[in-house]
C-alpha cells in the first residue's frame, strides 16, 4: 500500500500549457526554399520527440492575417496589428509536471535559432481554476 503523500506525488495529473511563438519571421522570410524546408523539418523532428515523451498535444503555425473584433462584434478591423516580433507566429499545448517543466522544455525550440525570438510559456486553466 501506498502512502498517501507518496501517491499523490508520483499519481499528480499533468497540467496543460500554451507556448506562443513570437519573432523571427523577418529571418524566415530570407531563407531560400531549401533552407525553409531544413528549418521546418527541425520544428518537425522537435515535435515528434515531444509527441513521444508525451508532452506535445497539439500546436500549428499561425497566418499572419486575420481579424480583431471588439465590442461584441461593433467594431472589427483586419488584424493582428503586432510589429515582427510580437506577432503570435504559432503555438503548441504540452502537458508537463509544472510551469518550470514546461518552460526547461520550451528551451530547446527551434525558433531560438532566430535572434530576438520568444516562447510565451502559459498556464492552461480548468474553467473551475478560473473562478
């Protein structure tokens, strides 16, 4: 039989968190077709060996067009409006132990091969941890 603390140590559920992507899209627009391609089969083997040590549950590059609504829809603009490198550029959602498990595995992401690039690395709350 366990003890109680000892199980709840080794049995505590995983938590969800967001990465977003920001920067380097200047950098990516430079690359040649080929270098691309390179660059987005690291993201590609980075994802996989997230998907196998469980972590990666989903995630997708972002468009850089969109909308913005505001007002309960009065006014709605084309957006984001973010300059380089605060344009959410993508995301992922991993399951890790904690905040600081999940930022130590953010650390290795493809896009710091781009200077001035960041991994935003959130919490994702139940509705009841909310209230």
């Amino acid at each position: 039989m366990l003890n109680r603390s000892y199980a709840n140590t080794i049995l505590k559920p995983m938590s969800n968190f967001l990465y977003l992507f920001r920067g380097g899209d200047e950098a990516y627009q430079k690359l040649s077709q080929e270098e691309r391609q390179n660059h987005m089969e690291v993201w590609g083997q980075w994802m996989e060996k997230l998907q196998g040590e469980g972590h990666l549950l989903d995630g997708q590059p972002l468009a850089e067009e969109g909308m913005v609504v505001q007002n309960r829809g009065e006014v709605i603009t084309n957006g984001p409006h973010a300059e380089g490198a605060e344009l959410v550029g993508g995301y992922l959602i991993i399951s890790a132990k904690d905040l600081g498990e999940a930022t130590e595995i953010s650390k290795s992401c493809p896009i710091f091969d781009y200077d001035g690039s960041t991994v935003e690395v959130r919490p994702i709350l139940t509705m009841e941890e909310h209230i």
